[in-house]
C-alpha cells in the first residue's frame, strides 16, 4: 500500500476520477479538483478541494491546505482541460484565449505552485494528461490540438530544468475515452450559411468517437504504471491500437500522404 499524496486536477468526473478512484484503492491519498465544491457536495469517492486552474488564489489554498494536513505533496496530475471545435476561422479568438488558458496556462499555474514543495523534498511527480490529438493538426479540432501539443513541448523543456531536484514531469497522451467533455466543450456553432459544409459532419464523427470510446480506467493504469516507473520517460499514449499505431505513420510517411489519411478518415 502506498501513502502517497496525488493531486488531480479536473477530478470530479471522466479522467480524472477514474484515476482518483483506482489510485485511492491502490493506498494512495488522492485529493482531486473541481470549480464548483457545491456541485459534489454527495461526492465521496475521495477527497475533493475547489480549485479553478485559472485563477492562482485557489490554486495556493488548495496546495497550502494539501500541505498542511499531509505535510507533503507527492504527485500532481494536471489533468484539467477543455475540449473546443470549430473552424478555426470562425472560431472567436477569447474563445481560443479561454482554451489556452485552461489547457496549457493552467497546468503552467500548477506547476508553478507545487514545484517549490517538490522541490524542498527533493522528489516529485508531475503527469501532464495531453492527448493524441496533440500530436497531429486534427481538422476543426486545430485549436484543442494546439493547446495539449505545446503542453507536450514545455514539458520536454521542464523535465531538463527540475531534474536536478530530484522532480520528474512527463506527458500522458490519451486517445479517445468515454467522457464527458463534450458537455463542457466550446463547439462553434453548426451554420447551414457557412462555406464549411464538412463540420457538422465531423462534428458528428468526434462526438461518436468519444461515445463508442473505451473505458477511462485504461488510463488510470497507465498513470499507475508511471508512478511505479523509477525513471520515466517524456512522452506516453493510452488509447485504442490505430490511435497509437496514427503517431507511427505520421513519423514515417510523407506529409501529404498522412494528411490524406486523415482526410478520408474525416471524410473530406
């Protein structure tokens, strides 16, 4: 059994709970995260603090009240996100703003919080749940791609800057999982008067992505795996098997020809 003290961030529902759950029955202290407490008032899953990724005063409450009750923050999971779809020329730029924000500032703003815990302890984990789509210009996703790929690039740069203290940081890239973020998601409005006549289509393809999609646990035991890895490495995906075996054809073949596999795929 473990007694270590993980932080989800995003942890009232889809990813992140599941991995709350199955870590809290692995032994872990698990608190998770959520922007409105009074919502989960029943939630007994595990301990649940109010935290908005981004706004910085809940961030350091929320951390400062970890500290004080654990005496240590072991492991952050950075796991809070937003979806948002569209064509990128009609999508508002405060809503690609609020995405940023969310996605790629507000694991920043975590960081930023508990690196100087992890660091007076010598030791620290830090899982930053990106996606596959981070890894590939998905279309009318490009924005929700953008977000979770500079959040895989940063980290490369933050493992080379905290590895002498002792603190790991690494990505974990899922693919598609039955979740709720299409309820929480930005999603331009279909327009029969627009020149992009394909994105209520492929609006349609990605919420049944999302739908017929695995169970998030698969996730959960990936993140476990990681924990229980010494020295991990930068970059890891969970997801179905041509999700993953997508990042192989994107390394090896020609641009133009894997941007006709996406364009098939998506039918346009």
């Amino acid at each position: 059994m473990s007694n270590k003290v993980v932080l989800i961030t995003g942890g009232s529902s889809g990813i992140g709970k599941a991995t709350g759950i199955f870590l809290k029955q692995k032994g872990f202290i698990v608190y998770g995260t959520t922007r409105s407490l009074d919502k989960y008032s029943d939630f007994k899953d595990f301990s649940l603090l109010e935290l908005d990724v981004k706004k910085e005063e809940t961030i350091k409450k929320a951390i400062s009240d970890i500290i004080e009750k654990e005496g240590k923050l072991d492991i952050l999971i950075n796991n809070a996100g937003v979806g948002i779809t569209g064509p990128i020329e009609e999508t508002p730029i405060y809503e690609i703003e609020k995405a940023f924000d969310t996605n790629f500032n507000g694991p920043i703003r975590m960081l930023q919080a508990v690196l100087p815990e992890m660091r007076k302890q010598n030791s620290g984990l830090v899982i930053n749940i990106t996606s596959i789509a981070g890894y590939m210009g998905l279309p009318y996703r490009g924005i929700y791609s953008a977000t979770k790929g500079a959040l895989e690039l940063v980290t490369e740069a933050l493992r080379m800057e905290a590895k002498e203290f002792g603190v790991h940081i690494t990505n974990l890239a899922p693919g598609d999982f039955a979740t709720n973020i299409a309820a929480g998601r930005f999603h331009s409005p279909v327009d029969d008067n627009s020149p992009y006549k394909a994105y209520g289509r492929t609006l349609e393809l990605i919420n049944d992505d999302v739908s017929n999609a695995s169970n998030p646990i698969k996730v959960a035991e990936k993140v476990l795996k990681i924990i229980n890895t010494v020295n991990p490495k930068g970059h890891y995906k969970v997801g179905s098997f041509m999700q993953k075996f997508s990042l192989i054809l994107k390394r090896v073949l020609p641009d133009k020809v894997y941007e006709r596999l996406l364009l098939n795929h998506y039918k346009l």
